[in-house]
C-alpha cells in the first residue's frame, strides 16, 4: 500500500532524508577504517541491515556496496563476510534490481564482488547464473569504464574454478566480452585486467582455441600500439601468450598481427615475464635468447600465405636479407626447414643470403639451387616482358629498362605466377 515506505517516512520526508544522510555517515565510517576484527560481525550486520531495509535509497545503496568492498579487500574479512554473512547475495540482489538505472551503483557493487572473489572457498558460494547478471552489466554500462573494469575483474577471479571457466568460456559469452574489451584497447587497467581474464581462462586448451579463434589476438594486438608499460599488464600479457600456444593458429596469428616482436621486447620487462615470453618464442621454433621479427618467425614456419601479406603490407620496406638474433636471415631459415615455395617467392623478392651450414646433404644442396635458379629465370623472363610491354608505349627515348629496373622485386613477383610471358 506505502510501496515499501512507512506511514513515518510518508509523514515525515525530510525526517526520513536526514535519516539516510546519518546512515550514510555511519557506514562511510565503517568501510573507511582499517578492518576491526572485533566488530567485523556487528558492522557487516549493520551494513546488510540497511541494504535491505532501504532498497531504493541509491546514495545509500552505494555507500553500503562501497564499503562491502573496502572490507573485502582484506582476505580474511572477505571470507567472513561471504561464508558467514553471505553478504555477497545481498550485493547481487541490489545491482540486479537497479541494473537498468544507476551505473555507479553497479561499478561499486562489482567492485565489492571483485574482491569477494578472490579466495577460492568464497567462490563456492557464488552461483553460475552470477555470470549471467555481470555479462548484462556489462552490456548495458559498457560505456564506463569503472564498470567494466570491476565486472571483468570478477570474471577474472571465478574462472579461476572451473566449473566457472567452462561458463564464462562459453561462445557467447566470448563473443560479448571482447567486444567490449575491444572498445576499452586504449585503457591500460581495463587492458590488464582483460589480460588476466585472457590468461585464466586459456588455461584450458579447449578455451585457448576459441579465444585465438574469435580474434582474441587481434584486441590484444590493439592494446599493444599504446605502448603500455605497466608491469602487471606486461605480465598478463605474458601470460594469456603463453598459455594460447597451445592452440594451432597460434604461431600463425602473431606472426600475421606482427606480434613476435612485441614479445620480444616485452622479454626485460621482469623475470617472471621473462620466463613467459620463452615459451612464446619457443613456440615460435627460434632461439628464445635472441631477438627475431615477424617475418624470420614466417620463413621458419613455412607460413607462405602469411609472409606475402607482410610484404605486401610493408610494400618492400622490410629488408629480406637482414639476419635476425640467431644470425639467421629468411633464406636460412626456409631451406634449413625445407620450405622450398618460401625460398621460390624469397628469391624471386629479392633475397640472395643464406648460410650454406644449413645444406643438408647432396640431394638438398640441388634442390636448392634448382629452386633458386628457377626463381631467377622466372624474374628475368617477367622482366624481359615489361620492357617489351613499356617500350611498345614509350613514344620518345627508350626508357623501358629503366622503369623495370626501378620495380621492386615484391611487384615483379606478382607477375610470376599464373601468366604466359613470350617475351
């Protein structure tokens, strides 16, 4: 009949305003003092109290969630508060009711379920559809970026169970969260917190896979082109590349996105960092104590499709000859592994250096070469034909081998496949 509200607070309002005020000064007192062991019973009581005496008085609201969150950053008042007060259902029942009208109050309960969270025996007491709720917060606060922090950071923390890790994991659920992440790339903290959410998550090769497979790679390459330097995103970052190396587009993902050379430089960042980024570039099959490139990584590999997008992209900047760390140059590397469609296109590119340690025998020294002769005769027969073709047009002094000349070796080798030269 009242809507909640007593005859005295319909009689009364401004009785009942300064009510809430002094309410909101007690609480604010006790969320702001260091934890009180002793009257940690009484005060969460107090707190859960009005939280649900006064389910629409938001300030209120807020200030209670604030200082859930406040108590909970310690681990022991956090178990307290979640095992023995299950203060925890009261937070999720007060953002689920006001989900669609007040952000601040879902950032701080957020805030206050991110460090509940973090002790394994609380997380038990969460349940699965906790998923559900944060994902919704998520889409419709996804503009904030307090909200999105605090909800990915609680992800982050129950996919540490597994049960959890399967739910949030689940293709949907992906799909919704990096395309939020993907809005926030500029943002350090959301960054590093979406990479702690990455690297929990891909502990589980299953999930490794769908996580590079939805284009995981391609956000965190977005948060690299900000120069991030903060050492917990160096070392989430570390972390969710180490644990996707299990999946099979791994290797060819970084190698695409040019992300071999952001772990290498990402190595002197801490030691634990660089034990992470060793596993990368391990993954890449090159020598982890030297520095390498996208490009090296690709003739090692064999990624042929992958390589002319680099080239094609970098539109002949890249110098094909140059060694990496290892001493290693493109050639080396595509006939030590015996990818011989890569020294074809190497050649016919321009490359001319490769050591002759990594010949295998007598029959592997041939093929080489025949591959390597091939390419050159093919280059010289495309050649032939554009001077033809030029000087058919030139209408003043030939000029026909010059212009060719100036062509650099990635566009005559456009020509090389698929077209009859007569010359």
């Amino acid at each position: 009949m009242f809507s909640g509200k007593t005859l005295i607070q319909l009689l009364f309002p401004s009785r009942e305003k300064q009510f809430e005020i002094d309410i909101i000064g007690v609480i604010k007192k006790i969320g702001s003092h260091p934890t009180d062991y002793e009257h940690l019973d009484i005060d969460t009581d107090i707190i859960l109290g009005y939280m649900s005496e006064y389910t629409n008085a938001l300030p209120l609201q807020r200030v209670c969630c604030h200082a859930l969150s406040n108590l909970c950053m310690d681990i022991e008042s956090s178990k307290f508060i979640v095992l023995q007060k299950s203060a925890h259902k009261q937070v999720i029942e007060t953002i689920n009711s006001h989900i669609d009208i007040d952000w601040r109050l879902c950032w701080l309960g957020c805030s206050a379920l991110w460090n509940m969270t973090r002790d394994r025996d609380c997380r038990n007491e969460f349940a699965l559809d906790t998923v559900d709720l944060l994902i919704t917060v998520l889409k419709k606060n996804y503009v904030h970026k307090p909200v999105v922090n605090t909800v990915i950071g609680t992800l982050s923390n129950l996919c540490l169970d597994n049960d959890f890790k399967q739910y949030i994991g689940k293709e949907s659920n992906v799909l919704e969260l990096l395309n939020v992440i993907e809005k926030w790339t500029v943002n350090e903290e959301i960054s590093t917190t979406s990479c702690g959410l990455f690297a929990n998550l891909a502990v589980n090769d299953n999930l490794a896979d769908i996580l590079v497979d939805f284009g995981t790679l391609n956000v965190m390459q977005k948060m690299f082109q900000h120069d991030f330097n903060e050492m917990t995103f160096n070392r989430n970052v570390s972390a969710a590349l180490s644990n996707f190396i299990t999946s099979p587009k791994f290797v060819k993902e970084c190698v695409r996105l040019k992300i071999v050379e952001w772990v290498v430089n990402l190595r002197p960042a801490s030691v634990a960092v660089i034990a992470l980024t060793i596993n990368c570039m391990e993954a890449f099959g090159v020598d982890p104590r030297s520095t390498t490139t996208s490009y090296h990584v690709a003739a090692r590999n064999g990624l042929t499709k992958v390589f002319l997008e680099l080239i094609e992209n970098d539109q002949g900047i890249f110098d094909l000859n140059m060694p990496d760390g290892s001493q290693k140059t493109l050639l080396t590397y595509s006939i030590e592994f015996n990818h011989m469609e890569l020294v074809d296109i190497l050649t016919k590119c321009g490359a001319t250096i490769y050591t002759s340690d990594v010949i295998k025998d007598l029959d592997h020294e041939k093929n080489v070469k025949s591959v390597i002769d091939c390419a050159k005769q093919e280059i010289k027969t495309v050649q032939k034909c554009h001077i033809n073709i030029i000087k058919n047009c030139t209408v003043i002094v030939d000029s026909s081998s010059i212009i060719v000349d100036m062509l650099p070796p990635h566009e005559i080798m456009k020509f090389c496949e698929g077209l009859n030269y007569s010359g």
